[in-house]
C-alpha cells in the first residue's frame, strides 16, 4: 500500500527529473540531426541543421533547469532528497552549499555535461563550416553524459543515478513506514570537513571545464578523419587543446593545493590514483599539441597528433571510470564507490575508443605522410621525440595506476608496489629530465633544417651555464643527499628555464609570437624546481627524539618519529623554533588549537613568533575527528602544522575556572596535598609555585544567599607556572548549615586550588593544592614539517598558466589571418 | 636503419621497461603465516580484532601504536605502526596493511582503512595513513 508521505516538496524533484529526461532526449535528437546534416551532401537542405541546433540549446537549458532544480533543493534544505541529506547540512554557509552541488558523483556528471554544453554553443556559433560534424561527436557525448544522471530503470536495469533520487527510495529503513518521517530528519548529514575549504568550491568546476574541454580536440580530429578533412582539423583544433590543456593543468593543482591546504597527509602530492588519472589525459594532450604544432609548420608527425589527441579523450574517460567505479577501492584513498554504473562507465570508455580505433583504420591508407625522415637538427624531430616520451610518461603512470584493473580482468592478485612513491618519483622524474632537457635546446633548433655548428655552440653554452647553476642549487638545497635522477631533473628544468627565458628575451626584442611557449616552458621548468625542492628536502622538524622507546629493534629501521606530544603551555623545542600549545579557540563545529611558534636568539629574545591554528572538526554522533592543517608561508618556505591527536577539548574556553565541585571531579587529580600558608608564603608544586597574597572577605557567592552571621572568605593566590601567571581566588563559605569549600580551577596550569581551613589565630590558612597528573593534562600531539621554495611549485603553475594563454591568443589570431 | 626506427626500438624498449619494472616491483597479497615466511614488504588484508587492546598513549610515545589483525585465513597478529593512532581507526571495517614481519609482530609502514563513511551509512570510505615520509 502506497503510504501517503507528510511534508515532501516533491515538485522541484519532479521538475528536475523531466529536464533530465528532456536533457537526454534533446541530446539523442540533436546528434541525429547532426548526423544526417553531416551526411546530407547536397546541403541545400538547412532543416537537419536547424533542428539539431534547437535540440542542442534545449539541451542546454534542460541542464540548466536540472542544476537549478538541484540548487533549489539544496539551498532550502529538502531532505527527502537522498543529494540534500546526504552532502549538506542546515549549518552549512551557502557557498559550501554550492561546493555540496558537486559533493557527489551526479554533480560531478551535471557539471561535466554543463560545461560540455557550453563549449558546444560556442562551437555552434564560431565553428563554421565544421560545425555539422564536430557538433556530432558533442552531441553524441552530450548523450552518453546524460545516461548517467537519467536514474530510469529500464528492463529491470536502473540507468544511470539521478540526483533527485528520494531519500526514503535510496536507502531502506523502518522509518520510511511512517508517513511523517521527515520530521525526524531534522538536519542532513553535512560535509565531510576536508571539503569545507574554499578551493573546493573553484577546484571542481575547473576540473570539469579541464575534462570537458577534451572533447573539442577529440571532435575535430574524429571529424576530420570521417569528413576527410585530414589537414585541417589539425589548425582547427589547436586552440582549443591549449586551453584544454591550461585548465586541466590548472584545476589539478589547485587539488594539489588544496590537498596541501586542508588535508594531513603532509604534502600538495602524493600519486594517489585519482591524482594519477587526473593527469593522464594531461600528458597525452600536451604531448599532442607539440606534434600538432610540428604538422602545422612541416607536414611530419601527423599520425602521432592524431593519436595522442584521440587518446587524451578516451583516458578522460578512463579516469572517469578508475574514480567512480570502485574498482580502486584497495588503493586509493579518495576514490568514489560504485554506484552501480561500472559497465555503463565501460561502455562509455568503448565507445569512445572503438571511434578512436575505426576511424583512424578505414582512413589508414588516406593519412598524409610525409615521405621522408625528419632531420636529426630539426626542431620537428625533437618535438616529436618530447611528445613520445610524455605519451611514455603517462604510459608508467596508467601501468602502475591500473594494477587493481590488470587483477581484475586477468583474475591476478597483485598488490600494488609496496613502495609506489618511490616508484613513481624515480621513473617520472627520468621522464621529466628527458622533457625539460629537450623543452631546452630543442629552442636553439629551427624547423627543417639547422646549422649544426652553430647550434651546438648555443646548446652547448647554455648547457654549461646551467650545470653551473644547477651545482649551486643542489648544494644549497641539500638536493645532494638526494638520489642521482633528482639532481639530473634540477638539471634540466633548471636548462630549460635558462634557454626559454632567453627566447622570451629575444621575443621582446621583436619575435613576439613564441613568447607564449617561452613563459609556459619557463613555467613548467619552475614548478618542476619547486616541486623537487619542496617534496625532496621537505623537513619534518616535529622529530621525537625524547619519547620512550617500546622496542629497541623496531627503532633502529628508519622508522621516523615525526609525531610530538606537547602540553598545554610547556614550550617544546623543534628545529629553530620553541613551539608552545597556549590555548584553543572553538567556532562550532571547529576546535583550533592556538600554536605559539617562537624563534628565540642566543639571549633567550624573541626573534620572531607567529601563530598557527590547525584544526580538528569533532563528530560527537560518529565519534572521531578531523583534522586540518594551518601552514605559516614563507617567500622561500612554508610551515605546516597539523594535530595528530589530542586528549581533551574546552568546549568554551570562557566557561573555565567555573566552581565545580564534587567527589568525581577529584579523581582528575593526583591525591591533594594540603599547605599550611601564612600572607607572603610561596607553595612549591611540579610546574611552579602558588603565592599566597592575602584573604579577604567576599559578601556574595554565585548562587548562594549569604544571610546574616554568615560570610565567605576568599584567598587571594598568584600562580606562576612556566613563565606565566594566573591569578585565583579560591573562596571558603560559612552559612549556618556549615561550611563549604569553593575551589578554583585554572585549566591552563592543570590545577584546582581550594580553601580548606581559615586559623584567625595564627593568620594562618590552609590551601589544598590538586594538581593534574601528567597524563590527564591537556596535550596534543602534533606533526610539523617545513617545505622549502615550495612557492616555485605553485608560481610555476601560475606562469605556465600564463603561456599557455598567451599561446591561445596567438593560435587563434593565426586562425583568422590565414 | 633509419633514425624513426632506432627512436621505435626505444620506445620499444622503455615501454618493455615499464611493464616489467612495475610487475617486478609489484608486492602481494598474503596472510601472515606467508609473512612470517618472507622478509620483504608485502600486503595483508584483514580486520581489526575489537576484542583485544589497542594500544595508544601518547605520552609515553607518541608514535607507538599497536593493535591486533586477524587476516582473511583467521590467523591473528599484532601490529605495530609507528605513528598516532588514524583517526576513527575503531571503526574501520575492513583494514590494507603494508610492511613486513619482525619476530612476531607485524611492523606495518601504511594503514590502509575501510570505514562505513562518515556521513553515510550506505557508502564506503576508505583512508590511507603512512609512516613513511615523502620519500624522493
């Protein structure tokens, strides 16, 4: 019996879910008419044409009504919606609702189609004559994105995951019997901490633009092959791969850093297999745009751009399909689990590479060649040469990647490399030595042919000039200590910045069109310096040294302590700095922990001091934490900070030093120890000493009426504990019905101090003292770790960036001129 | 020969290179008892036992952890991980150790979690912790 549910807003849902089916049916419409409007060879008929054209910006707008369905239902909380309950929370702020948008797997398709949607209009409106066919490789993959948001069940078969799936029809429960169950869903799930960045809210959608933009390349070519355009898609098609190329790269370092901001693995990489698959089609694609560019001016390397640009989108694919289907669930840490759509994500990979595979094959005997060899002192040569070496590179990427992919179709059971990072590390940088070195004196060489003496001398030159800043470099970065592969890699980044940054000069002084390449080269060769220096001599200065050691054999294997326990204002000393835990601060749900980082001279003088505040976002329904790091940036080094551990939070740090008493209260304490005090007395404890100043008469108690004959006697007490001093007043009650005792906590010195006997007589007085012991007092255990020139990593990244559109604009000048 | 087939046999070659030093690198999985039996790194899938202790105190050391695992055969093995204890380790479901046996413990340099997520009860999350520095 269908139950008549309370309170659902079913229309938004209901509404999302017919612009899902429009936005696929519109897709399947348009591709036809694409198609047949590609084949009509007459062309006097328009009426393909326009149809497919209606049906491609229907598409687009249902998409947009898809994304404005779901934000609607985000932004007013519906949590009926499984999407809603399951990534947000009332307490989320609204641009964070906007990064829970693309939280899950569906708003990662939506935003994909959307951007695919946008590239196809403006294709639609600047593509000319190549418009027809190119429109219906998107519209074919306008298709196949839809099928994975549709969410249908057809023949018994669930297609694709709708984002507007119900929470009571994703999830079984017997709460669902109920017709009101939505008053006990008060609140939705939230987001996982690690999210709650706001590089989260710009990294995926450029991502996405990355990926999405793949698929511009990928139509030119396949139209190319089919229209028997073979040359000219090639021209066509190379300002869309470089800004392909600068977003993609763009959005995978704005992971990395985000990873480096607010994740604790220590580190902005760290060849995860979803880092991995992001940067397949990376390499594949530059790679293609250099042969690209040698087809343009000499006619050589067409078979390999066509490769590689075909290649680039079918990996798109490939990564899509290692990240959403579960299969790296056994060594990746990020990977999505399956929704169920692991054979849909195949068959979308198949189709993609079947194209890639027929085309090029029936068109084989067709492809321009160029009849004779390539000179060995010609820049296409060598091009080409740096092209294959990076499809290479990402052939170890994709090898290494794919080993629970190899298990799974062989029936093998391989584990992973025990030491990947090692792996990867030495077998990239090997392949980013050969690339950077030929990204350097492939300059001095020019198309065709190229006078070999004078080459040489140039090459040559600036060879030794780099050796020679090279050697410097490594010394003063301790690069030295490291493997010979990483000094070669400095090597020749450092050679290919020296060489660019001599054809920027030259493009200065007249030859403006290759600035482009020369800055995106100088780019690459700094984010390479950076990134050695940062992951190579990254420093953990947090190295325990002290802590007791468990197992003597265990320590002698270069197992690095990199974990430290330091109390609450008991300063530690780690690598140059004195670093103190002084005190937490909470903005639900964060807890920060206030970290003094001093730089003490000979003299015991503060240098310099800052202070990071990493934080841990506590689960009280799940137990358990997380953590974030805070880093202190340097020009040349960074400072990273995270908390590991800790044993106790003030969840109000005003609300300390509050008169608890009670049995159980002292049990957080060492047994007390009584003082007999006169006025002027000191009382020695463990961390530092109590002076007693005084008494004095209190006429009012917190929540006690004091009536008459009764009074209250308060101790005046300085405490000085590790250079600081607390003040506490410690109260003792006569009323009528007896005497009570009010005793003072100061959290910070792990003390409780109490009033326990007033001899008027003597002046004397008795203060108990109880004092936290060692272990009950607060700590945390935190990690640091310095990455120098780190800056170089992320710079690089920017001037690459740069060059990249730089590139752009002169590609697409060179487009309307000719 | 021409110059585009000697470049070919190289390509050849790193390609060959690749495949093979990724397949000679290549660790396994095994149950402790094989373990026991080898002194390289290998990985060992298996559960958290939540009967026994898991030993954590920081101000003893803080980068001692230890913990008993019983792997897919059911033979059972403490673990010893230099590092803090992973956060929500209690819950993991499902845990990928990486590192080797000494004597009769198994010294893992990775942890490797499966834990229901921590937001919903339908998904799987998993995280990795590592000893290992950023080893270059």
């Amino acid at each position: 019996m269908a139950i008549d549910y309370k309170g659902e807003h079913l229309f938004p849902g209901h509404l999302g879910q017919i612009f899902v089916v429009l936005s696929f049916g519109a897709a399947l419409l348009s591709l036809i008419s694409y198609y047949y409007a590609t084949t009509d060879k007459t062309g006097s008929d328009k009426s393909w044409h326009k149809l497919a054209r209606i049906a491609f910006f229907i598409n687009s707008a249902s998409i947009i009504g898809v994304g404005s369905c779901l934000f609607y239902i985000l932004y007013n909380h519906y949590f009926e919606y499984h999407y809603a309950w399951n990534y947000t929370s009332r307490s989320l702020p609204v641009y964070y609702l906007v990064s829970g948008f693309w939280n899950g797997q569906e708003g990662g398709f939506l935003l994909w189609t959307f951007w695919q949607a946008v590239l196809g209009n403006i294709l639609i409106w600047k593509a000319k004559s190549w418009e027809r066919p190119v429109m219906t490789v998107i519209a074919l993959s306008q298709v196949i994105l839809a099928t994975m948001i549709l969410g249908i069940d057809i023949f018994g078969q669930r297609i694709g995951s709708s984002p507007f799936l119900l929470l009571r029809n994703a999830m079984e429960a017997p709460i669902f019997q109920s017709p009101d169950y939505l008053s006990f869903i008060k609140d939705g799930q939230g987001m996982n901490p690690s999210l709650q960045n706001y590089w989260m809210v710009i990294h995926p959608p450029t991502l996405f633009l990355g990926l999405a933009s793949m698929v511009v390349p990928f139509a030119y070519a396949i139209a190319g092959l089919w229209q028997r355009k073979y040359k000219e898609w090639i021209t066509q098609a190379i300002p869309y791969a470089l800004f392909a190329g600068m977003v993609l790269g763009t959005g995978i370092i704005m992971g990395s850093f985000w990873a480096y901001e607010s994740l604790n693995f220590g580190g902005f990489w760290a060849w995860d297999p979803i880092e991995n698959a992001s940067v397949f089609p990376w390499l594949t694609l530059v790679g293609a745009l250099h042969v690209m560019i040698v087809y343009k001016n000499t006619g050589h390397s067409y078979i390999m751009a066509t490769f590689l640009v075909l290649i680039s989108f079918v990996l798109v694919w490939y990564s899509s399909f290692l990240a959403r289907s579960g299969i790296l669930g056994d060594t990746s840490v990020h990977a999505f689990t399956d929704l169920g759509m692991f054979w849909h994500l195949v068959i979308g990979i198949l189709i993609f590479l079947i194209l890639s595979i027929y085309l090029p094959v029936i068109r084989w005997k067709e492809l321009p060649r160029s009849t004779k060899d390539e000179d060995t002192y010609s820049r296409e040569f060598w091009m080409f040469v740096g092209s294959v070496f990076l499809a290479l590179s990402c052939l170890q990427l994709v090898v290494v990647t794919s080993v629970p992919v190899w298990n799974a179709i062989f029936g093998t059971k391989i584990a992973p490399p025990s030491n990947q990072v090692a792996l990867y590390n030495v077998f990239q940088s090997a392949f980013a030595i050969l690339v950077t070195t030929l990204a350097g004196f492939t300059q001095f060489l020019k198309y065709k042919k190229t006078d070999r003496a004078k080459f040489l001398a140039q090459a040559i030159t600036y060879l030794i000039v780099a050796i020679l800043v090279a050697v410097i470099v490594i010394y003063f970065t301790g690069i030295y200590r490291l493997k010979v592969v990483f000094m070669l890699l400095m090597l020749g980044a450092v050679y290919s910045v020296f060489v660019n940054g001599k054809v920027l000069v030259d493009a200065f002084k007249g030859k403006f069109k290759l600035a482009g390449s020369a800055v995106a080269h100088i780019g690459f060769g700094l984010l390479m310096v950076g990134a050695l220096i940062a992951a190579g001599t990254s420093k953990v200065i947090s190295e325990n040294t002290t802590g007791e050691q468990f197992s003597p054999d265990f320590a002698k294997e270069s197992n690095p302590k990199e974990n430290v326990i330091v109390y609450r204002n008991e300063p530690v000393k780690m690598g140059p700095y004195t670093v103190s835990y002084v005190g937490d601060s909470v903005s639900a749900p964060d807890h920060f922990f206030k970290i003094l980082y001093q730089r003490l001279d000979n003299a015991g003088k503060v240098q310099e001091q800052f202070m990071l505040k990493p934080k841990a976002q506590v689960n009280k329904q799940m137990g358990g934490f997380a953590a974030s790091p805070d880093t202190k940036h340097y020009l040349f080094h960074d400072l990273y900070t995270h908390i590991t551990m800790f044993n106790a939070l003030t969840p109000d740090e005003n609300s300390q030093g509050d008169e608890k008493h009670g049995e159980d209260d002292d049990k957080n304490y060492d047994p007390p120890i009584p003082h007999q005090v006169k006025v002027g007395d000191t009382i020695r404890y463990r961390d530092g000493y109590i002076v007693f100043k005084g008494l004095g008469l209190d006429n009012k108690v917190a929540n006690l009426q004091l009536g008459k004959n009764e009074a209250a006697v308060g101790a005046d007490l300085e405490v000085v504990s590790h250079g600081k001093t607390y003040a506490a007043r410690p109260l003792y009650v006569m009323k009528s019905n007896g005497v009570f005792g009010f005793p003072k906590k100061i959290d910070e010195a792990g003390l409780k101090l109490a009033l326990t006997k007033i001899t008027p007589a003597t002046k004397q007085a008795e203060i108990t003292v109880y004092q936290q012991p060692e272990g009950k007092r607060k700590f945390i255990v935190m990690r640091a770790i310095e990455f120098p020139y780190i800056n170089f990593f992320w710079s690089g990244t920017i001037i690459m960036v740069i060059g990249f559109l730089m590139s752009i604009f002169r590609r697409n000048k060179e487009l309307k001129t000719s | 020969m021409k110059k585009s087939s000697i470049f070919g046999i190289v390509v050849i070659a790193v390609a060959i290179a690749v495949i093979i030093s990724t397949y000679a690198s290549s660790s396994t999985y095994a149950s402790f008892r094989e373990a026991k039996q080898t002194n390289s790194e290998l990985h060992v899938i298996g559960h958290l036992d939540k009967q026994k202790e898991l030993y954590y105190d920081a101000t003893k050391d803080a980068n001692y952890f230890s913990f008993y695992v019983k792997d897919d055969k059911g033979d059972e093995c403490k673990v010893v991980f230099t590092g803090t204890k992973p956060e929500d380790f209690e819950r993991s479901q499902q845990i990928v150790l990486t590192g080797k046996m000494v004597n009769d413990e198994f010294h893992a340099s990775k942890i490797l979690m499966k834990c229901p997520s921590k937001y919903t009860q339908d998904k799987l999350e998993t995280t990795e912790v590592s000893a290992k520095k950023a080893d270059i």
